[in-house]
C-alpha cells in the first residue's frame, strides 16, 4: 500500500510539473512571429482615439474576414463633436458593396491587388517583429505578453505605416513623444489576442494623443460571410 501511494504521489508530483512549465520567452517568440502562417480567418475590433486641445475624434471597426476565398464584412463607426457616422461594407471575392448611413447600397470592383484588410493580421505580427527587441516580457497571468513605455524612433516608424498614423508637421522631435505598448499572446496557440498602443506628443504648439486597441476573436472559425439580399437587389 505504501509503494502505491509513492507511486501516486510521484505521478503527481510530475504531472503537476508538467502542467506548471511555461514556453520560454525564444518558443514564444519564435511561435507568435510565425502564427500568421496558421491564420485564415478572424473577427478583430479596433478603436483608434485621436484627440488634441480641440476635439477628439474615435474610429471604431469591427471586421469579420476569410482571407481565402477573399471575403468581409466591416463595420466603420466615426464619433467626433457628438456626431456619429458608420460606413457598412462587405466584399466577396472582387465584388464590393458598401452602405453609408441610411443611404442606398453601392456596388464596385476591388483594384488590382486591393488588400481585403488593412492592417491584416500578417501586418500586426510584423509590428510586433519589428519592436520586439524593445519589448519586457512577462508570462505571468493569462496571457503572455510583450510591453514597452519610452520612445524609440524605430518604434514609432513600425506602428506608423500600418496604423497609418499622420501626424502634422515634420518637425516634431523625439524628445517631444512618447509611446507604449502591450501585446497580449494567448498561451495555448500563440495566437497575439490584444494590442494597445499609445502615442503622446507634447511641445509648443500643443498637445497630441493617440490610443489604438485591437482585439481579435473567432481565429479560423468564422461563419460564411454572404452579401445581403437587399444590396444585391439595391445594385442589380
């Protein structure tokens, strides 16, 4: 009996290791970086606020897509000075359809090598890629993640074209901004689950603030995206 209960509590003692081991930083580098390769399909959410001494306008979009076959449905949503405004777009293969408001529906031919999405999934990974040297990791709570306050210029470049940030004026210098992110990868398939990035910039001529939150859901499992009867019909 005694030799059983050894033998139970070895067993344990293992399994409990086993389940308690954490992927080290270079797996999860090395994961995350190509879990791209594995994507197909995703809903995301994004909210971008940009605000200044004057107002503060906040884009909200929530996307489902397939990227092969090329499919979407994309809701845009707008706010600023109290008004909200919301374009409703879906595409299936080239065909394009899109909604303003309570307006009539439209209908077009994507351009030759028009992207389904932007910034795709691909995209944000490369962000990441490009600032993860910079980045603290941590594999402590329910996620992994990879975070960074300060400013670098090469940092601010990766976020800049994707999120295709513009900001007025060239002569805005490092010392005058700073920047922070977080990316949070789930623990089970690698997959980036959330993104918050944040941009301030402060000199003379006034103050800048920039907030971009992604979140991605339903990775490879999204149901058909089919354009709706009526704008088939409004542009038949």
């Amino acid at each position: 009996m005694k030799k059983i209960c050894a033998l139970l509590a070895v067993s344990l003692f293992f399994f409990l290791v086993a389940c308690s081991q954490e992927a080290s930083e270079e797996e999860v580098i090395e994961n995350v970086l190509n879990s791209h390769r594995d994507v197909n399909q995703y809903a995301a959410n994004f909210n971008i606020d940009t605000s200044d001494v004057a107002k503060t306008i906040s884009h909200n979009i929530e996307v489902n897509l397939t990227e092969d076959p090329a499919a979407l449905h994309q809701i845009l949503t707008i706010e600023a000075d109290g008004e909200e405004s919301s374009v409703n777009t879906y595409r299936v293969n080239d065909e394009i359809y899109t909604q303003e408001e309570d307006n009539p529906w439209g209908k077009r031919e994507a351009e030759e090598d028009e992207p389904l999405f932007t910034p795709s999934y691909r995209d944000v990974v490369s962000v990441l890629e490009n600032v993860i040297d910079y980045a603290e990791f941590d594999s402590e709570g329910g996620t992994y993640t990879f975070s960074y306050e300060g400013f670098e210029r090469e940092i601010y470049e990766a976020f800049e074209g994707p999120f295709n940030i513009l900001l007025g004026g060239s002569d805005i210098a490092d010392e005058d901004m700073s920047l922070g992110f977080t990316f949070e990868v789930n623990k089970s398939d690698y997959y980036i689950e959330n993104l918050e990035y944040n941009l301030s910039v402060e000199n003379e001529t006034g103050t800048v603030n920039i907030n971009i939150q992604v979140n991605y859901d339903d990775i490879n499992d999204i149901n058909e995206i089919e354009v709706p009867d009526e704008a088939i019909e409004e542009t038949s």
